[in-house]
C-alpha cells in the first residue's frame, strides 16, 4: 500500500486499512477488490448456495429485511429473529420467501428479543444444537431508538438500548464462538457484519446510540487480543444516511438538504447490496485474515455542522407549513363565507360513508376469434351426449370461494369479505322496511340479534375478530359438531360387578344377547304373558360403563359457526330430512 493512497479523496463507499498510529484510512487496493466483488454481483449475481446466515432486526422497511431478501435469492438458509411475533410478521416473511427464495434457500423466523441474556443463549442452543447448523454469516441488526434522549434524561430505555446495540452484540458473538468449539467448527469461521455509524452524537437526542456504536469499534482489537481467528471474522460496515429505516424514518425529510451539502443517501435496498458485497469471496478471504473496515457513509462522517444543518432544514419546513397552513385556513374562510351553504352541503356530504361493492369475479369470455388454436377438437365429442358442468360451489371452513381467496391470498379479509362472512355465520340480515326501533323505512344490513341498524362500513370493525375465531381451521366447538366435545370423549370402559344386582325389564332380543355374553353370571326369564323378559346381572358379570377421557386431537377444519342452509334458500322440510353432505352439495 502506497503513502499517497492516503491522501486521496474517498469515494462514497470504500474500503480502509488500518495505519500505525490506529486509523482507518482509504485503501485503494483492498476498495478495488471491493469494487470488483459489486461488479460480479451485479452483473453475474452471487451464490449463497450451502451457507447458513442469522440476521437480527430484520423488519419491515429495514436493511436487515434487504439482507435477508438477497441471501434467500443466493440460495442461503437463514434464520430471521423479530421481537415482534406475530400473524402479520409471519405473513410479512412468508410473502418475502414466496417472492425472493430461490432453489435450496430456507428462512425460518423465530422470536428473539435482543436484550434477554436468556434469549441469547437459547438462540444460540437453537440454531447449533436443534437445527444443526454452523453459522456462516451474522448480522446482529437489532436497534431500538431513543429519540429525545439526551445527556440529562437519560432513563432505562436509554440503558436497555445500549443492552441491545453493545452488550448482547458482543454477548451473542461470544456464544457463538463458545458453540464452534463446543461441536468443532474451527476453521469455518462466522462472517459477522457489525452495524457502525458515523453518528457519534453528532446528531444529539439520541441517548446512547452513539456510544454503543463507538464501543463496537473495539471488537476490531478483541478479534486479536482474545483469539477469535478461526471461529469468527469481523466485518465493520459504517452505515451512512439510509433513508426509511426505523432509526431515520424521524429524518427523512431533511434528507434533500443533507445531499445538497455533497452527502449520498442510500436506500434499504442500496445499503443491503453494499453489504452484501462484503460477503463477495474476494473481501471475505480479506476478513478471514484480518477485520475488515468499509465506511458506506457516503461523505457524512465529513460533514461538518450536520446537527446545525438538519435543525436549519427542520426549521425552515416547519415555518413553511406554518407559512401553508395559514394560506388555506384564510382561502377556506373566505369560500365558507361566500359559498356557505354549498361548504354546508358538502360537509354533511363528506359524513356519509361508502358502501361496500359486493361482486362475483366471473372469468371473461374469449371470442370465438380468439379459440382458433383449439378448433382441432371440434367434432372429437358429441355433445348431446356429455356432461358439461359449467359452474361450481364451494362450502368450507373459510365459507366459500371469494372469501377463502381472501384468507390465502392478503391474510385478511376486507370490507366485503366480511359482509359475506357475517352473513353466512347469520350475524346480520338483509332488511327492507321500517324499522321497530324509529318506525322510518330503511334498506340495508341489520343485526340479526338487535335488529339495529349496521353500516357496511362498521361490518368489519364490529364482527371481523369474532368471525376470525368461529372460521378456519380451529378449536372444536362442541355445538358444531353434534355435542363431540374432545375434552370429555365419550368411551366405554369394561367393569366386573361385585354383587348381584337387581332385576330390570329388557325385551326377549336383548335378553337373549345378554345371556350370550355373560353366560352364566346373567339369569334371565320371561314375565308370564306379557312378552318382556326380566334380566339380572350376576357377581362378576362384565358391563361397559361410559366415561369421559380427553382426547389429543382438538382443532379441526369446522364450517363456520351459525352455518344454515335455510339461509341459501333451501326450504326447512328439506332440510330436515336430507343429510348435511348433501345440503352442501345443493
């Protein structure tokens, strides 16, 4: 490395050595290599194919997520941690793997919170020792922001963020590199990618953030002094400005300004590519060998004045709001003046709510023009002779067809969703008349058990949870299913009387078949002419008593709750009759 690389302006995203004197300086050789490493990803991708990779804060919105994206395109395995887990979570990871995962990748997403010591260790154990995997790649990304913290508020939060960004980073490298020893792992050693920042209380009320990040920076000693080489290597990335993220998205509209004064921004998806590109062999041989530093700042570790620029910028964009907003409280007033009957008839306008647009999706025909490719099948059938089934049904534990579509396909179900399902589950009905409660006329969704009125816009709000819990697959409702409750299965259980007991009435038939299998520990005879027979169990005759046992299998694919076949127009009598298969056929 030459003196004068020194000395040369950087680019926005680069590589650093360390000096004798302990900075990290602008290494063209080792940023070229970088370079050529984004050159090979972005014009011939790059395989993840074999890799194993636990990526830590890694919501919606975040760098972590654009990580985890572009190691499932690589073909990697990853475990994703959320502190957050929930359905939409599952959901918001499911989408991402349905999209992103490509031929051998797997993601498996687990709850973790970054600031439990217990966590930690379980993680760890987890990822080792159930799964059986050796961790490739690390990106312990989790963070908690602490906006308005400063020097004389600093509180728990504060401490618990410092717990997650510092101390449990460095705990979690620590298990890990304890469990590459513990199943002899040396020689692969965890690429592990440490979120750095030029922020080093450069912006202010932020509490500790700048701190953790600073105390990160000594891992680049620790790697020596405490022997990691061969369990885990360090990659620093010195993330700049990225707009979006949880952290910045307080920021992001002073952005503009901070790349007016020569600062590159980046994007989620920017800033993962950047990472990525630290995964590259070519910088990955470097970090195996010795930590690697890449400052992606973009130039704001330069910018001097940052906090001065962001207040100005921020005090500029509020005096203009001010500025607007009194612009058109004045043109209001002065059109409610002129105009206020029409601004009187367009507010009360403005009240109404809209209605839902309950629809059936038909496929759309094609032209006879358009079925040229299929007029070599005229003439193969007769078809006066065949069956030509041209609609079908659908009843199941989501209801039918549109709203089953709903639940796989958005997770969710919308305004109409709910409607139909609150129909079918019998919450609410249809009314054309005059209501009992003020005698007016009225069309539209009652209440079935009220006979209040229900906007369509107010459907979802007050019946969604309760059609989530009573659709789908879910616990056994005993009413739904004939009284079957799993949890007092019935079963007969085989008990040995200990005396004889007293006489009952049964008729000649079941006289007879209690004779056959007692035999002799059953006296029967007839009651003279009356035709019934008199039966008498013996001591130690066998009889099956019926007891209630608790079975493992509690959930099962019901159809919704309050289901009714009446309600689709099939008259009572037929209904009675006729079994539930074939209801739901007709």
């Amino acid at each position: 490395m030459s003196d004068d690389s020194h000395h040369d302006i950087p680019p926005h995203i680069h590589l650093c050595e360390k000096s004798k004197n302990g900075q990290w300086l602008y290494d063209k050789q080792l940023s070229s290599t970088y370079y050529d490493g984004l050159s090979d990803i972005n014009q011939q991708g790059t395989s993840f194919v074999g890799r194993t990779a636990l990526v830590t804060g890694c919501g919606r919105g975040s760098i972590g997520a654009e990580i985890v994206r572009s190691l499932l395109m690589g073909g990697a395995k990853v475990l994703a941690t959320t502190s957050s887990y929930s359905r939409q979570t599952t959901l918001f990871f499911e989408g991402m793997y349905r999209k992103y995962g490509s031929r051998g990748s797997e993601l498996m997403v687990v709850p973790f919170n970054q600031g439990s010591v217990q966590d930690i260790d379980s993680l760890v154990a987890f990822v080792f020792g159930q799964l059986g995997w050796d961790l490739d790649y690390v990106f312990p990304f989790a963070a908690v922001s602490d906006i308005g913290s400063t020097v004389d508020n600093l509180g728990s939060h504060s401490e618990l963020a410092l717990r997650v960004m510092l101390t449990n980073v460095l705990r979690l490298l620590g298990r890990i590199k304890l469990a590459k020893a513990k199943y002899k792992s040396v020689g692969r050693p965890a690429l592990v990618v440490l979120p750095l920042s030029p922020n080093h209380g450069n912006f202010g009320g932020d509490g500790l953030y700048g701190e953790s990040k600073i105390a990160l920076e000594t891992v680049f000693n620790r790697w020596t002094s405490e022997m990691w080489r061969g369990y885990i290597s360090i990659a620093g990335a010195v993330i700049g400005w990225t707009r979006g993220t949880g952290l910045m998205s307080a920021n992001n509209l002073v952005a503009e300004s901070i790349e007016n004064a020569g600062v590159r921004t980046f994007s989620p998806r920017e800033m993962a590519f950047n990472i990525c590109g630290l995964l590259n062999p070519r910088v990955a041989c470097v970090a195996h060998q010795q930590p690697v530093w890449a400052d992606f700042s973009g130039g704001l570790n330069q910018l001097t004045q940052l906090n001065a620029i962001v207040d100005s910028e921020r005090s500029r964009i509020k005096t203009k709001c001010g500025v607007l907003q009194r612009i058109v409280e004045g043109i209001t007033y002065e059109y409610t003046t002129q105009y206020r009957g029409l601004f009187t008839n367009s507010a009360a306008q403005n009240d109404i709510k809209l209605l839902a647009k309950l629809q059936n999706h038909f496929p759309a025909t094609k032209r006879y023009e358009d079925l040229q490719n299929l007029h070599y099948l005229q003439g193969m059938v007769n078809l006066d002779k065949v069956v030509v089934v041209t609609g079908y049904g659908e009843v199941g534990p989501h209801g039918n067809a549109n709203t089953r579509w709903e639940f796989e396909a958005f997770g969710e179900l919308s305004t109409e969703g709910c409607i139909e399902l609150a129909w079918i589950m019998g919450l609410i009905k249809h009314h054309n008349g005059l209501l009992p409660s003020t005698g007016q006329h009225y069309i539209g969704w009652v209440d079935s058990k009220s006979n209040e009125p229900v906007l369509d816009a107010d459907i979802k709000e007050r019946y969604h949870e309760y059609i989530l819990a009573h659709t789908g697959i879910r616990l056994i409702e005993p009413e739904l299913v004939n009284g079957y409750d799993p949890n007092k299965k019935m079963v007969l259980r085989e008990v040995s009387i200990e005396h004889d007991m007293e006489p009952f009435e049964a008729s000649a038939e079941e006289a007879a078949a209690f004779k056959q299998s007692n035999g002799d520990k059953v006296d029967i005879w007839e009651n003279g002419d009356s035709g019934s027979w008199s039966v008498r169990f013996l001591k130690g005759a066998l009889i099956r008593v019926p007891a209630a046992v608790s079975a493992d299998r509690l959930v099962a694919g019901l159809l919704p709750t309050g289901w009714n076949a009446e309600r689709f127009g099939i008259p009572d009598d037929v209904v009675k009759q006729v079994d539930p298969v074939t209801l739901f056929a007709l």
